[in-house]
C-alpha cells in the first residue's frame, strides 16, 4: 500500500480519540488506516459512522476528491457518504460504517473454504464491473480494501479506500487514455498485476487480476512472494514481479479448481483497452458452484448460528444474475440513502460535492481533483 503519511504518523493523530467533531461525532475507537489518513470509529445520537482524517497541516488534501469520488459512484457496494468538512488541521469524510475486512477476517481463520471463496469472489466481480462502467479503476485491490457490511446488510461485501482511484476513459467518447511506463509501483505489490509491477498505466485487465491472486490468497492463505527478504523496495517488488511471472497460473492454483487457474489467464491475457468479459469470469465461479452443489444462501465461514438460521429461511434459489445482485443490492442503498436525506444540510453539501466532481469529470478528462472549496457542516 502506498501510504502519504510518514513513519510517525500515529502520533499526529493521538488527539482525536475521544473528541467530539462538528459537534456531532464522537471518536471512540480507532480502525485502522487507509491510502492516506486514519479511520475512526464514532457515535452521533444512536448512530455509528466511520471518520476518515487527514492531515490539512501537510497539504494531501485528496481526502474531498475520495469524498467525490465514492458520492458519484454512488451504487451497489460502495460506502454511503454521511458528509465532508475539515478543522484546522484535518479533512473529515464521514461515512458509512462497515464490518471486517476481509484481511481480518482470515486472519483469525488462516483460510477460506471453497464456497465462501466463491461468493466473495463473485460480489469482487459485480463490484469491479460496476465501478469501470462508471469510468474509474480502484488501483488497490486488496483483502484489506474489501470489507463485509453489518446488521441487515451483513452479508454484502463492499469496496473501500478510492484513495488511489484513477478515471481511465474519457466519460463521453469512452476512449481509453494511453498506456504509459511509470516509475513506481502504484498500489500493494502482493496482490498487484504483472503489468502494475512492471510500471505500466492501470487498466480494467489490473483490478481483476488482483483478484485472482486474492482469491488463491484466501484458499491456501499464503502466497509464494510473500516475506521475500530484499534490501531495497524496488529490490523486492522486483522479486516479486519475477516470482508471478515464473510461477505458471495453474501451478499456483494446484489442488484447487482448475478454474480458478482459467480465472487468472483470462486477466493476464487481456490487452491494455480491452473490455474484460465479467460474465465468462463469473461463470467460472458459478461452475464450481454447481458442481460442488453449493447454492447462493450468502452463508460465509464466519456467519453465526443465528444468521444462518435467518438467511436459511429467505434462502435464494437460483444463481444471482448480475441484473439481480445489482438490483437487489440497489433497493437497499436507496434505503440507506433516503436515510441520509432526511439531513437536509448534510444532503445539500453531499450533492454540492457529488455535482462539483461530475462536472469536474466531464471537464476535465486528465486527471481526479475536485477544485471547489471543501465544504462545511458545523
């Protein structure tokens, strides 16, 4: 992960656990950390959020550009946006408040069977889909960045941390930007493409590569270049790279289905511009789905007794189409967003942000930035 803050950057951030924020939120626990800044846990009335800080003091301010970015998305899967604002020394971007990680939630089981690996990796899929249509790559796919949802929507995996999201076509004639050789690895190495690793320009054909490579992470937990012992950065995401294009893709899904070998191959053998077919990708899935009789009840190894029962009895009984995870994942994020409405002054400053970043969009093909002035919510 590429992070903007320096080594002693937990320090910077000890004074917001327990303060209260635009006189509403109340920090009580920390998180985590994204691409930049740090995430906080807080209550306002009977209410949880999540508070994304960033550091004003050192001039990042690509926090409002997330904050833009994440309202127009706007979809199935993605965090709803409560507000954004700032204090003296920091931008705020409040924010739905999610569930584990699913880093974290390996973590404390080392693997994944077969079936919740599947389910995962199709939501992956839908929500990767969803967001190139909308004209922007994640550039970070990792377990970290994907994250379950809590209470009634427990059972959804969501996409977080845009904070490396990039536009890759132009919005109106949809042609792709040209491919470039950077000199540096954008995103996390381990799960980064081929390609990331050698410093080309990020494309559809990335995002899912990276998930092929976490999907193989979550069977066997371990991949072959992790702990790699290297002097410099550069040294080890160069050993790295070598070690993904030596290690044959089905060799690396050896004792496991074959597909998901053909999963991997489809993704490396894209080109640059090319549309990534989803469907055949989700097929793959929804093969081993059939085959082992698995049936799409959204039952993971995590889910507890009383959620099983619960999903047990509103089980599904065929396999989702894309049309209906997106459709049914939508009804609840109109439910969720309606919610946010009923604030109005929060409303209006999350529209005004939204607005500001479509135009920007559409205004100017060559780069993410919001330029309007960071909206208040005192």
């Amino acid at each position: 992960m590429l992070n903007y803050l320096d080594s002693d950057s937990e320090s910077e951030y000890d004074e917001i656990l327990g303060k209260v924020f635009f006189n509403k939120y109340h920090c009580i626990k920390k998180l985590g950390e994204g691409s930049f800044g740090q995430i906080y846990e807080a209550t306002y009335k009977s209410e949880k959020y999540a508070l994304k800080f960033e550091n004003r003091i050192k001039d990042y301010n690509l926090l409002q550009n997330e904050a833009g970015l994440i309202n127009y998305l706007k979809g199935p899967n993605i965090p709803y946006v409560k507000s954004f604002g700032f204090t003296s020394n920091y931008n705020i971007l409040v924010m739905q408040l999610l569930g584990k990680s699913l880093e974290q939630l390996l973590m404390e089981r080392k693997t994944f069977s077969l079936k919740t690996v599947c389910l995962l990796g199709y939501q992956m899929i839908n929500i990767l889909e969803f967001i190139h249509n909308k004209h922007i790559l994640h550039r970070d796919i990792k377990p970290d960045n994907f994250v379950m949802g809590l209470n009634e929507v427990s059972n959804n995996v969501y996409l977080i941390d845009f904070g490396l999201a990039k536009k890759y076509r132009s919005m109106t004639t949809l042609i792709q930007y040209p491919m470039v050789k950077k000199n540096k690895l954008t995103g996390t190495a381990r799960y980064a493409s081929i390609n990331a690793l050698k410093g080309y320009e990020h494309s559809r054909r990335d995002d899912l590569e990276s998930v092929g490579y976490i999907l193989i992470y979550f069977l066997r937990g371990k991949l072959p270049w992790q702990r790699i012992n290297a002097k410099t950065k550069e040294e080890k995401y160069k050993k790295i790279m070598e070690k993904k294009i030596e290690i044959n893709s089905y060799d690396l899904c050896r004792g496991f289905p074959k597909e998901f070998g053909d999963f991997l191959e489809i993704c490396k053998k894209l080109e640059y511009e090319e549309q990534p077919d989803y469907e055949k990708l989700r097929n793959l899935l929804n093969n081993i789905m059939k085959r082992e009789n698995y049936i799409y009840d959204y039952i993971y190894d995590w889910t507890t007794l009383e959620e099983k029962e619960c999903r047990k009895n509103n089980r599904i009984k065929t396999e989702p189409t894309i049309e209906d995870t997106l459709s049914n994942n939508e009804n609840e994020k109109k439910i969720e967003h309606n919610k946010i409405m009923n604030d109005n002054n929060n409303s209006y400053h999350i529209q005004r942000n939204c607005k500001c970043f479509e135009k920007n969009l559409l205004n100017k093909e060559s780069a993410l930035c919001c330029s309007s002035a960071a909206c208040t919510i005192f």
